[in-house]
C-alpha cells in the first residue's frame, strides 16, 4: 500500500512514517545539492533569513537538466546524498522535515532526524526522465548563478519515495539486508 504524503510534511506527519513505507509525494518540495547547502547552512550560521521557509519542508538532493519544450524540467534523478551531511543536521534543527536522494546517511545525520522529527525518502536513481513526469512546475528560488544545481521549488504529483530512514533511526538499508539474509537461511 502506498501512503500519500501532502506538503508541507509537519513533524507529526514524518514521525507517523516508518522505514519502508511507500510514499506518493504531492505539494512543495524544494531542490539543493551540496554547494546550495553549503550556502543555507552559512546564512543559518549569520542568523539570516533562509530564502524559502524551510519549516516543514523536504528538499530533493538534485541537479536536474534543462527541460524539454512542454515539459517543466529535464531529468531529475537523485544524486548521492552524504554529499550533504555535513549539512543536513543544520537544516533539521531548522525545521527541515524531509529529504530525498539515495545512497546511506551519516550518524550525525540520523541523530539529527531523531532529535527534530525528520524522515529520509529514497528515490529511484536512474529513473530521472520518469521521475520528472510527476514534476509539474519549476522555478528558481535562490543561487541563479549555480546554474543546474540553484535552489527550485517543484511542484510534484504523486512524485514516488520509500522511507529509508524513519524518524527513529530504523534504517531500511540495515534491516532490509536483515530480513533478506534472513529469509535465505531458512531456505
């Protein structure tokens, strides 16, 4: 069964989630790799205003390409996502409820996501060109001279994400593997 998920995500919302879950994503999400990150958290640090309200929130780790005519952005696959993690604990303690990407998270990351009541969704790489179907709208909110990697805000529908990593540090990586390695001993 798949759980459809309207933004904004609030903490309640995230902390009902579990890893493993089936997600449909609909509403606001935002774009940001590391360089954009990398300037979110330097404004935190100056006590200055972020340029989109981050509360609530889930930002997409990717650099998606030049959109088609018709269409409103190019591909748009997950990057990898430790890229972030020297980041992604600022933005939590700022109200940061969601990110999507791939790939494993950091400790400091995940006891972040604990703490604030955040969630890691997965996406499937190298399903860009599918994925950006369910990308309705694209603009430019912040960072225009990062060219592909500016922060945007999406407007998605039914955008498709598992849980990897819940809100109480229950890892699908880990206990996926488990239950995998579980079911070929007893076959």
């Amino acid at each position: 069964m798949e759980i459809k998920i309207q933004t904004p995500l609030t903490v309640s919302d995230a902390r009902a989630l579990k890893a493993g879950d089936s997600c449909l994503i609909s509403g606001v999400i935002y774009t940001a790799r590391d360089a954009a990150h990398k300037r979110l958290c330097e404004l935190v640090a100056k006590g200055e205003e972020l340029p989109f309200d981050i509360k609530d929130s889930i930002i997409y780790f990717v650099c998606p390409t030049p959109a088609k005519p018709g269409q409103a952005i190019g591909s748009a696959g997950p990057t990898t996502s430790y890229r972030m993690d020297a980041y992604s604990p600022t933005l939590i303690s700022q109200g940061l409820t969601g990110m999507i990407g791939k790939g494993k998270r950091g400790p400091e990351v995940i006891d972040a996501m604990k703490e604030h009541g955040a969630v890691y969704f997965g996406a499937i790489g190298g399903c860009g060109a599918l994925l950006s179907n369910c990308i309705k709208k694209a603009e430019i909110v912040a960072y225009e001279d990062l060219g592909a990697e500016a922060v945007r805000r999406l407007e998605v529908v039914d955008f498709p994400a598992i849980v990897i990593i819940d809100s109480y540090g229950n890892n699908l990586y880990e206990t996926g593997r488990a239950s995998y390695l579980e079911k070929c001993k007893n076959s």
